[in-house]
C-alpha cells in the first residue's frame, strides 16, 4: 500500500490545534493510507493582542498568511473557524467542505454562576465583538462592555484578573476544549444573535487540486453548508467586516431553512432584524434578499455612519 502523505494548514491556538487534530483524526478514519502533519503558522491576528479587532481593520486577520501557504503549497488545505473567513477568497482558493456544526450560541461565563438577567446594574462585561456589544447594550444599556483579547484560556483568567463580572465568548470553542463547565448559561438567540459562520470548522483547499478535493469531500456536513452558505450570502450582500455589528445565523428542518439576520447601530439603540424561511436550495438568494431587505429597512446607514468614523 502506497502511504500518502498530507499537511494541515493551522493557528497556533490551543482551539485551532484542536480543530486541526480533529479533522486529522477524521481523515486518519477514513483513510489508512494516509499521514497528516499540522504545521503551526502565525497570523497577524495572533501577532497583535493588545488591540481591539474592530479596531485592527482588514479582513481576513486570522488567514491572510495560512492562505499564502496553500497557495505556496507549503500545506496541502487550511483548517479554519468559519467565523474567521472572509466572505471572498484568493482566485485559486475554496472551501472545500465545511464539518458538522458545534453549538452556535454565545455563553455567559460570570462570578458566582450569575445570569446574564440577574447581573447588577453596571456590571462589566468582557468582549471584543462589536456584534456582542450592540446587542447586549440594547439588551441591558447599563452595561459597561469592557475590550477582550487573547486566545479562551487567556479571556477566562481575565475574569479574575482584570475586574470583570463576566465575560462572552462562543460556546463551541468552551465545549470543544473541554471547558463547558466553565458556562453559566447560553445566551438564547433572541438576546444574541450568532456571528456567521459561528460554531462551524471549514477546510480551505486549492480549486485545481483535484485530489484533495475528492479525499475532503466525505467530511462534509450538507445541513451546515446551507447554512453558511445563507449567512455567508446575507453578510456579503451587507459588504460587511469585523467593523460592523452583523449577526447571520440559519437552521435547517428536513428541507426547510430559516435564516435570520441583524445589523446594530454600535450603542444597541437601532436594530434592524428580519427572518426568513425557504427551501435549503434557496439558501444564497434567501441570504441575499435579506441583505437588500435590512439595507431599505435602516441598516445601510448604520453601516455607512459606522465606516465613516475611526473606531
């Protein structure tokens, strides 16, 4: 048997690690004549930690460079969180498949167990999403929301160091590295509405490699890429970034999918939010009809004020 041997592309953060030796292990099941290497690549976002995202500019912080390696075939596919990814692609690049998807919800993580509702007057929470801290500032306007940087283990000793009465952070990367006791309660849609992409891991190949493409294929999960495909198509038709407040989030039910989306002015005092439900085909043309549909509604000039100032 002639053994095959394959690179993963990945960030050097205890979750992306674990994502790459997850996907690593699903390939080594599927395939016995293969070997897997990870080879560890530093992105700007994980160079710069004393920033706000928001505030860094640019998309694509957490790829830019994972992506010239594919394209200088230094790895053969990338592992990514979808909420990472830029809406478009280097010319020769895709996503190759997207796998099954982890909870998509935010989570509370506070002192003493306290609930998002019960939290007092004036409590300071942790994040650094400007999408978490519109929709929690129209939740609850007396809440300071503090900046919040660094990988999970960094964030969760800041809510003893630093002050704070809790913090946000997605719910898949505390249940995928084991930390899920560390969660006070998942924070319900209706409060917060998910980033795109939030909870789904994708593997970015090279468009012309034919082979990877076909040993990808298996892995992907048909119900998780409509969905990102109609959050990724509402995102896109918004043309937003890191620096507007989005959330895009869809599920499935048999053939059905339900999609809703959000757009924040950046003090939670305007929200404009639509849902919608199609066939799953449909998805793309759903994502993009809702975008047209929150910009007449109010959202294009949420998102015109916001490029228009210096965060």
């Amino acid at each position: 048997m002639v053994i095959r041997k394959v690179k993963i592309g990945s960030r050097g953060s205890p979750l992306a690690l674990w994502q790459a030796n997850w996907v690593k292990d699903l390939l080594l099941k599927q395939h016995s004549d293969l070997t897997v290497d990870i080879k560890i690549i530093k992105t700007s976002g994980d160079k710069i930690q004393d920033v706000p995202l928001a505030k860094i500019g640019g998309k694509g912080l957490f790829v830019k460079e994972i992506e010239e390696g594919l394209l200088n075939r230094d790895v053969d596919f990338a592992v990514h969180s979808m909420k990472d990814m830029p809406i478009t692609f280097p010319i020769n690049l895709c996503i190759a498949c997207v796998v099954k998807r982890e909870n998509p919800f935010d989570a509370l993580i506070s002192r003493n167990d306290i609930k998002l509702a019960d939290l007092p007057k004036g409590a300071k929470i942790g994040t650094g999403s400007l999408r978490r801290i519109s929709q929690l500032l129209n939740y609850r306007p007396d809440f300071k929301l503090i900046p919040l940087r660094g990988n999970l283990e960094t964030r969760l000793k800041k809510l003893d160091t630093e002050g704070l009465d809790a913090i946000i952070l997605a719910a898949a990367g505390l249940i995928r590295l084991g930390w899920d006791n560390r969660i006070t309660e998942i924070i319900p849609s209706d409060i917060l509405l998910p980033a795109m992409g939030q909870g789904a891991v994708g593997i970015e190949a090279r468009k012309n490699d034919v082979e990877n493409q076909i040993l990808l294929a298996d892995m992907d999960d048909e119900d998780t890429h409509y969905a990102l495909d109609a959050e990724r198509a509402l995102v896109s038709q918004l043309e937003g970034g890191c620096n507007v407040p989005i959330g895009a989030f869809a599920t499935l039910d048999a053939d059905q999918i339900t999609l809703t989306g959000l757009v924040a002015s950046l003090d939670g005092k305007i929200v404009y939010k639509k849902e919608s439900t199609d066939i799953k085909t449909n998805a793309v043309a759903m994502g993009r009809k809702m975008g047209d549909e929150l910009i007449e509604m109010g959202a294009g000039r949420i998102m015109q004020e916001i490029h228009s100032i210096k965060l």
